[in-house]
C-alpha cells in the first residue's frame, strides 16, 4: 500500500494540465498525469518532476506532405498547500523540425509556460485497508503566450508549427476522479475542456477536449503500471483573423497508453510511457499521428512520500 500510493504520485495527479503543444501536433492525455500521480493531488509540501517527449506526425499530402517532429524537455513544479488544494506551473523547452517539399527547417526555444490550481471537492471517508477510497476534483489553469513565438530566418517569420510557443493565451478546466479498488490497485478518470486563443500573427490552434481513463496496477515492491486510454478531439486550426481553416488539422483521435513507474528511493521515482494512436480516423483531411515516447524522472519531498 505504502509503495502504490508513493509510485502513483510519478503517474496522475493533476490530471488536466493539457500539453503546451501547437494542437497540430499535439498529444491525447496529459504530461501531469505521468508526473505527480493520483496521490499526489492529496500530498501537501513539495514535488517537482522533469520529462522528456517526443512527438512527431505528418500531414497534407502528396507535394504539400509536411512531417513534423518535436522534442520538449519539461518542468513541473506543484506545492500542496493542503490535502485539499494545490497550485502548479510547467515550464517547457521545445525543439520542433519541420519538413516540406524535401527541406527542413529547425527551431528551439521557450514555449508557453502554464499555471493552474486544483481543489478537492469531495472524497469518501478513510477506510483502513485503502484510505481514501474515491475523490473528486476541479482544475482550473491558463496557458500563457509568453513562449517564443516570433522566430525568423532572413527577416522572414518561421512557419506557425516551427515555432516553440504557441503566441496565444489560453485558458483550461476540467474535473477528474479516482477509485481506490484495492491496496494494490486503482482507477481514474478525467475530462477537459480548453479555449485556445488568438496569436498575434493570427493564427488560432483548434479549441481541446479531452477525456482519459487509466488502470494502476502495483506489480511488486518497486514497480508499478499503467494502462491508459485517450481521447482528443481538436477543433481545426484558424490560420488567419478572417477564419479561414486549415483543413489537415483537428479532428478526434483515441491512444493506448503503457507506463511503467519505478521507485529508486528517497522520494525519487522513474518513469517510461509510450502513446499508441488506436484509432486516425476521425481526424480531418490528410493526418497520420506516430507513437508519443515519454521519459521522466518525480522528485518527492517532505512527509507526503
């Protein structure tokens, strides 16, 4: 029990938190749930996590065939202020590559940092074998446009899905909730729903939502799994103020999600996940989306580990 609970807090605390990522390009589920863990909502003091993700898919066709590729190193950093209320901030370094027609353009900086509170709203009594048995929770964040977002080459802008931030604010909520089943194992689910906003350029990534559901399994003294499933869907992305929409964007896809948690001791747990995209079908026009690889390491501090 000790364990399951120390190592759930490496897989899905804050379970919301979407990717900073250009919806283009971006990724069902969430990095905080990989991070902080189901327990990890209810731990007060201090966590940080670091994570490493790479995303890559293609869209278009034929000569206006673009493959995109982005490798994102990521900070989180959440504070407990009780069991019942926590404040968090990610802050994500992107390195993107964009090919089209046979050339590759590359870029790498600061993306949009994001700040959010989660709060409990209900929980069932304490039971001895498992604690907390089912609990309910609300999240509220925003995205800012603080990112680099006006990268240029020869005086001459990079293309929108080149550039490391978004230039846009957004803003996030959603609730989630948690079942414990036994002291070995645990349920979760949660939904989201994100309004995307308008970069200066004028560009606007499709509005988000996104629904997962996931089985923790502790498999021994230090090792526990997950299995997750994901679904997104993304609304298209406006290219200009007048409207006008990319037609190879957007769209609803669904992901399986293996991750394995390894406890190293000493309030440091690690982590390794892969999204495998089930089904492209409901995305529009000309999409093909690959398998999201995720490493990452939890530092826990203070009484909550």
């Amino acid at each position: 029990m000790k364990f399951a609970m120390k190592v759930c807090v490496a897989g899905a605390a804050v379970l919301f938190a979407v990717p900073a990522l250009a919806c283009s390009i971006c990724r069902c589920g969430d990095p905080t749930f990989n991070a902080l863990g189901k327990e990890g909502v209810a731990q007060s003091g201090l966590r940080l996590a670091l994570d490493w993700d790479q995303v890559s898919k293609t869209q278009g066709a034929d000569e206006e065939l673009e493959s995109m590729r982005e490798r994102r190193t990521t900070l989180l950093a959440a504070y407990g202020f009780t069991d019942r209320f926590g404040m968090f901030a990610r802050l994500p370094y992107s390195d993107r590559e964009l090919t089209e027609s046979g050339e590759s353009t590359h870029a790498a900086g600061w993306s949009d940092p994001e700040f959010y509170a989660q709060a409990r709203l209900w929980s069932s009594s304490f039971e001895g074998s498992v604690g907390i048995r089912a609990s309910l929770y609300a999240v509220a964040g925003v995205k800012t446009a603080w990112g680099e977002n006006d990268l240029a080459r020869g005086g001459e802008r990079l293309d929108e899905h080149v550039q490391p931030g978004t230039g846009s604010l957004d803003w996030f909520a959603g609730l989630s909730g948690s079942y414990q089943i036994d002291p070995r194992s645990a349920l979760f689910v949660s939904a989201q729903y994100r309004e995307t906003g308008r970069n200066d350029a004028g560009y606007r990534y499709g509005n988000v939502t996104l629904v997962n559901a996931a089985y923790e399994h502790k498999l021994g003294g230090r090792v526990d799994a997950v299995l997750e499933a994901n679904y997104r869907h993304a609304g298209r992305d406006e290219m200009d103020a007048t409207g006008v929409v990319d037609g190879d964007t957007g769209g609803a896809i669904v992901y399986l999600t293996p991750r394995l948690l390894f406890d190293a001791g000493s309030g440091w747990v690690l982590r390794a996940s892969a999204q495998i995209p089930l089904s492209q079908s409901g995305l529009n026009g000309e999409q093909h989306e690959k398998t999201v690889f995720n490493l990452g390491v939890t530092r826990l501090f203070g009484s909550g580990h």
